[in-house]
C-alpha cells in the first residue's frame, strides 16, 4: 500500500548563520521509497522554532549565539537600507 510522508533530510548552517532546511516528500510502499522529491525553506537567526525538526532547534540553539543573532540583524538592516 503506497503511502505519503514527509522526514526531515538536511540542516545546513549557512555562513551568516541563516539555517536551510531540507525536507523529503516521500512516496513508499511498506519501508521501500518509491518516489521522492525535496523542499527547501530558510530560518533567520531569532527566528521562532516551534513546530521545527528536533534537530533544527539543536543547531539552532547551538549556533544562533546572542552575538550571531545581533550580527545578523546588523548585517539585514544594512543591506534594507
């Protein structure tokens, strides 16, 4: 029986500390993948974590430092500017 489900693929730190996040959609029969595509979002350091991956949160808590966070947002408001 094919059945859908999404898992969580990738987290990559990005040097601005930006975290993008890779899903995979998945189409499989028992625990055979028998189609599979990707989707992609990215998270700004302070960004809300609720709903996130585990493992998102954890590198997110690792890297977005107070320091990173501050850095992030003065580098943004540069650029907007």
């Amino acid at each position: 029986m094919l059945t859908e489900r999404t898992i969580f693929s990738l987290c990559e730190v990005l040097p601005s500390t930006v975290l993008q996040v890779r899903l995979a959609d998945q189409i499989v029969d028992g625990e055979a993948v028998k189609a599979s595509t990707y989707r992609r979002y990215c998270l700004t350091p302070g960004s809300d974590l609720t709903g996130q991956p585990e493992q998102v949160v954890a590198i997110a808590n690792a890297v977005w430092t107070p320091e990173a966070i501050a850095a992030f947002q003065t580098t943004s408001n540069t650029i907007t500017q």
